[in-house]
C-alpha cells in the first residue's frame, strides 16, 4: 500500500478538527456554554467517523486515532488553561473625585466696565496665591454585569490631573475564566462598534487600561468583556456619568 494515505491521515484529522471547531463553536453557536457543547459533540461526531474509517481501512486505524487522542489531548489542556484556571491579577490603580462632586469651576463673571472696589497700596509683599489645585477625576462609573458569565466589579473611567485617561476594574472586580478575553469600549452592550483597550489581565483583581484620548466616551460608554474566540460578550457594564 502506497504511504501516501498514512501521511495525509493525520493532516486530514488536524484539519477536520480544527475547521470543524472554528465553525460550529465559533460561528454557529450562539453562546459561550452552547459554543463548548458544540465543540464537545464535534469531537464525538469525528471520533465516530475516524473509528468507522479505521474500520475499513485497519492500516489507517493508528494514523487516525493517534492525531486525535493527540488532538483532544490538546484540546482539554488548553480549555482547562483558557477556561477553567483562574488568574489574580492585581496593579495600584488611580482614583479620582466624581466629576459631580467637583465644586463649580467657573466664577462669575467680572464687568470690566463696572465700577471696581479701590484697593489700598502696599508696600508689603502679599502671599503668593494658592495654586489652583488639580486632582483626578472620576468621569463615568458603572457596575459589571454578567452577560454569559458570572461577574461583579466596578467600572470606572478616571481623567488624570497630568493628562491621560483610564478604565479600572476594582471593587471586587471577578468574572468566569473565558480564552483570549478583551476589554472593549462599545457604542452597546452587543460590543459590534467597539474601541479595543487590550487583553483582560485577570479573571479576578484590581486593574486599569489606558484609555486614548480620542475615544469619544459620550459614544463609546459601554464596557463589553469579549471573549475573542467564541465571538460572545462574557460581561458588560454602563458607564454613566458619576
């Protein structure tokens, strides 16, 4: 018998298996749960075929079910890394003074024209007048919600008083362990127009995102967790004025 099938078995099961998890899990499924079931009986179905095949074909038995015992092998070590590990992430975050708990900004307004109480010279020098103080502030706030997965936390977008904007997660921040989690600013809970802040840095912990400057947080005021590979919002959180 030529090698040729002995070679191209295993390709074959790699492929089978890795095309058909990308479709069922990640495009069909609409969920997080059904994404893991879909993938579970794929791996079923291809088990049920590879043993009929190597039924068939007895000199193809070990060419196809080594690459899939190899393959699922794989595949539950990488769920239970993604998926089923939990990972602390904890960094000193900023803090602010809600925006409305500022006190007024503006003074009103001096008519030039209007006639000025007189001012006695002195010769003596003065203090130096205080310097306006600065602080950061804390512009939206909204509580995490669970969307497919278990979460809680607090959602905070705080402007720096030396420029600069962050997202922080605190409060007890926690959500279920998800693969390739990132954190998104989206126009809605459905995360489809979104600015990418980066990858989440723990399923659990105190933590802060640069925010760039241009992102429009009137339009923008949606916290979405989205898990990347099954193409679901794992948590979201509103984030309204504070």
């Amino acid at each position: 018998m030529s090698r040729a099938p002995k070679l191209l078995a295993p390709v074959g099961v790699v492929v089978a298996l890795v095309a058909g998890l990308w479709f069922w899990s990640g495009q069909v499924a609409p969920g997080y749960f059904s994404a893991i079931a879909f993938g579970v009986l794929w791996f079923v179905v291809c088990s049920i075929a590879f043993g009929r095949i190597g039924k068939r074909r007895p000199e193809l038995r070990w060419w196809l079910r080594g690459p899939f015992l190899a393959c699922s092998l794989v595949a539950c070590v990488a769920f239970y890394w993604t998926s089923i590990r939990e990972t602390e992430f904890n960094e000193t975050i900023v803090t602010g003074v809600a925006a409305s708990e500022l006190p007024a900004a503006d003074q009103p307004a001096v008519d030039p024209l209007a006639p000025q109480p007189a001012v006695a010279a002195s010769t003596e020098p003065g203090p130096a007048p205080a310097p306006t103080p600065k602080t950061n502030v804390v512009e939206r706030r909204g509580e995490v919600r669970p969307a497919s997965h278990s979460a809680s936390g607090t959602a905070r977008i705080v402007t720096l008083a030396a420029g600069g904007r962050r997202l922080t997660l605190s409060d007890g921040f926690e959500i279920d362990p998800g693969p390739e989690v990132r954190v998104y600013l989206a126009t809605d809970a459905s995360g489809a127009t979104f600015k990418d802040l980066g990858k989440l840095k723990g399923d659990k912990g105190t933590q802060q995102y640069a925010v760039a400057s241009d992102v429009d947080l009137d339009r923008y005021d949606t916290l979405v967790l989205w898990c990347v590979p099954f193409t679901v919002s794992l948590a979201t959180a509103e984030l309204k004025p504070a």
